[in-house]
C-alpha cells in the first residue's frame, strides 16, 4: 500500500483541480452515486388505469364545475366530488379523461393502485377509484340495453315462520318477529317491490344507495347460522352450524 502512494506521487503531476490531483497528490475521486451520496431521482409514471379514457354515450351530458361531477342519463341523475389532486377533463370527441394536477406525492399515489381503508377520508381515494366511479356513474345511467331497461337491484329473502314484508305507499313494514312491525321509508330515487310476501326487491340507478338500503333492511334480523331465520340476500351462502342436540347424537 505504501509503494504503490510513493510511485503515485512520485509520478504525479503538478496539476490544480477541483477534485483529483492537486499539488502534486493523485487524490482517487469516486463517484458519488457509488458510495450512495447522490440522491437517486426516481421518475413518477402515471398509471396506466389511470390513463384509460372513458366513453361518455350520447344521451348521457357530463357537467363539470369545480370539483363537482355531475353526470345525467336516462335513468336519473347522480353527482360526486372529487379531490383537489385529480383533473377531470371532457374531449370534443366524447371521452372523459382523468388526469393529474400536481406533482406531489400524493398525486402521484393518488394516480396508480392505492388501498383505501373503511376510515380513509374522501380525498384519499386513490385516481383508480375515481375512475372506476365515473365509469360506474355512465354505466349507471345507459351503457347497456339492460342496465337501460332496469338498472340495478338487489334482492333479499325472509326466512323464518310469520316473516313477512308489505308496502304503504313509500313505506317497507316488515314483520320479524318483533313485538312490533318495523316500518322504513324508503329514499327517494329507490324502488322496492315485495314478492309473496317474502321477496324484496330493492331498484333504481344508484348502486351505492340500493346497497345502503338492502343493508338497512337486513340489519334488523341478520340470518342466523342454526336455522337460518332471518333476513337474507337471494345469493347469499349461510354457513349453518350444528345445535347442541345434534352434537350429542
């Protein structure tokens, strides 16, 4: 090691530099990004879901202002807000385009897959989430015949002796087994419609409001895993469990 700095500086040139040789001393100069000094940059690429444009039909109209998207169809109208980080722009050619507004970080999470937890504020949604509820919003309100011709809907099932639904008017009384029937009203822009007694359909063009409902009306008497008694969705699985007599047989 030290004949091989004598022969360097007996060789050396006497030379004047920022770094490297200087008077005389052949100083080794590395490159930073070896040794990891040099921050590395790393290029944001925007998602590719994110990038995919959205077909708007002809009789649905689009509003934009502000944050506020407000889209129209046949079947009614639905509207929501969107984050700051997010820009919504609608082409002359008929397409909706969902595009960045900063360049931050949290735009840039905002515009490929982020996870959103049940606490999350709105305006932690993730682009991809913004995409796919514009995109469910237009096929909402006419992207298929069938949807056209019905929408959405959800179905739910009484279970058990006496369970039974009717309509007043506006109004689901459902019988449960409660001292007391337990009557709902039901939100404006839903349609329910009760089957024998022990069907009910829930319909219209807001899917997250016919779910809020049809939840509602289940809560009252979930299914329970014995039996089976209850309220239940149509395609609902119930895992049954074995009573105590079965078990000592």
């Amino acid at each position: 090691m030290a004949s091989s700095i004598t022969s360097s500086l007996q060789t050396s040139n006497l030379r004047s530099a920022f770094l490297g040789e200087r008077n005389g001393f052949s100083v080794c100069s590395v490159s930073v990004t070896h040794v990891g000094f040099l921050k590395k940059t790393i290029e944001c690429k925007e998602s590719r879901i994110g990038k995919q444009p959205i077909e708007v039909p002809s009789n649905v109209s689009i509003k934009l202002e502000g944050q506020a998207l407000e889209v129209k169809g046949p079947l009614g109208q639905l509207s929501m807000t969107y984050p700051r980080e997010v820009l919504v722009q609608k082409e002359d050619s008929g397409f909706l385009r969902v595009r960045k507004a900063l360049e931050t970080r949290r735009a840039n999470q905002m515009h490929g897959l982020f996870r959103i937890s049940l606490t999350s504020s709105g305006i932690e949604k993730g682009l991809w989430l913004m995409v796919i509820m514009i995109f469910c919003i237009v096929i909402g309100c006419l992207l298929s015949h069938a949807i056209v011709s019905k929408g959405f809907e959800k179905r739910l099932q009484l279970v058990g002796v006496g369970y039974r639904a009717t309509l007043e008017g506006r109004i689901l009384v459902l019988s449960l087994g409660f001292s007391h029937p337990v009557r709902m009203d039901i939100p404006d822009g839903i349609q329910v419609k009760v089957e024998e007694n022990t069907r009910v359909v829930v319909s219209g063009y807001d899917k997250s409001a016919i779910g809020q409902f049809a939840a509602s009306i289940r809560k009252w008497r979930p299914p329970e895993p014995y039996k089976g008694k209850g309220v239940k969705y149509a395609d609902e699985i119930i895992r049954r469990k074995e009573g105590k007599a079965g078990k000592k047989k």
